[in-house]
C-alpha cells in the first residue's frame, strides 16, 4: 500500500499528506499554541518532509486559516437548521455543542495582525454565527432578536475565553444565564 511506504527519511509518501498535516496541526496548536508550533515540529508529527508541507501550504499563515475552515464545520448547520427543536430549544443547544476552548478566539488573540488570513476567517466565522443566533432568536418571537443574538454570542464567547484562561469548564454556567436571557426575550404562550 502505497501511503504507508516509507521515504528515505523514514518519512511516509503518498496520498494522505494534506490531511495528516492539518490533522498534526489542529492538536499541536490546540496543544502549545499556534506561535509555540514550529514548523519542523509540523513535519515531524505529520509525517512529511517540509518540502511536502509547502507543496500543500504556502506557509503557516495558511495552515493556520485551512486550520480555522476545517474546525467544526458542521457547528452551524447542526444548531440552526430547522429539526424536530423549537427556535428557542435551539438558541440554547447553541451552549451544549459549543466548544469551551474556541480556536477563533485563540487565533485571534495569538495572531496581532487584523488582516492575517486565520484572523479574517475568524472574524468572520463569530459574524455569521451571531448573525444566526439572531435570525433565531427572530424565529424564537424575541422582542429584540439582535440584541438576544448578540447577548448570546458575547456570552458564548465569553465562557469560552474565560475557560482558557482558568483552566476550568465555564459553559454550563453559561447555559444557566442563556436560560435566563431566553426567557426574559421570547414571550411564552399561556
């Protein structure tokens, strides 16, 4: 089989590279931060030599954003496309599946330059996903659908943030508020 041959270097060759790449590259930069990751230690793990690496990336500020596109794809579609659970059912599940360590926050803080290509994505990624809080909550019957929207997304990523740097899980707390600002927007039906 040819992707488990190994190169002269003891390195594995064939098809498979560009996913072992982003895969090495999405625990490392979870693991030790994106600047604390070398590139060599991206080979290594990946099984690639570095000239393999820039044959699929141009460098690491692409890796980085390919990083970003790649986590949690389905975290949209799942929590807002319509299923057997109300709008409001689904503002709150937004806090179930939510990841406590958010890469689009660690980028961010990690990466100074506002129009690096993983910052860009980022910002993007928390717009679309509070502007879809906010279509919910409009679904929900909020009285101020973006004033919710927005509240929920600064709390998601508020607990996110805080789980980071205290080293402990903050979402249920969070959920527990989320519950409260629900219910203080969507009028309920008697």
């Amino acid at each position: 089989m040819a992707e488990l041959e190994k190169g002269p270097q003891g390195l594995r060759r064939g098809r498979g590279a560009r996913e072992r790449i982003i895969s090495a590259s999405q625990q490392l930069f979870r693991q030790q931060g994106i600047n604390s990751t070398g590139m060599d230690q991206l080979c290594a793990a990946a099984e690639v030599s570095k000239r393999t690496l820039y044959q699929h990336f141009a460098g690491k500020d692409e890796l980085v954003a390919e990083c970003l596109r790649r986590f949690d794809p389905d975290v949209l579609p799942e929590v807002f496309d319509p299923s057997d659970l109300t709008p409001r059912e689904r503002l709150l599940a937004a806090f179930d599946i939510h990841s406590p360590l958010c890469p689009f926050i660690a980028a961010s803080v990690e990466i100074p330059d506002p129009d690096h290509p993983a910052r860009v994505y980022a910002r993007d990624y928390k717009k679309a996903y509070a502007a879809r809080l906010v279509e919910t909550a409009r679904e929900a019957g909020a009285a101020h659908p973006e004033q919710l929207g927005e509240q929920l997304a600064l709390l998601l990523d508020g607990a996110s943030a805080r789980s980071r740097v205290l080293n402990t899980e903050t979402l249920s707390t969070a959920a527990a508020i989320a519950v409260v600002l629900v219910d203080n927007a969507i009028p309920t039906a008697n």
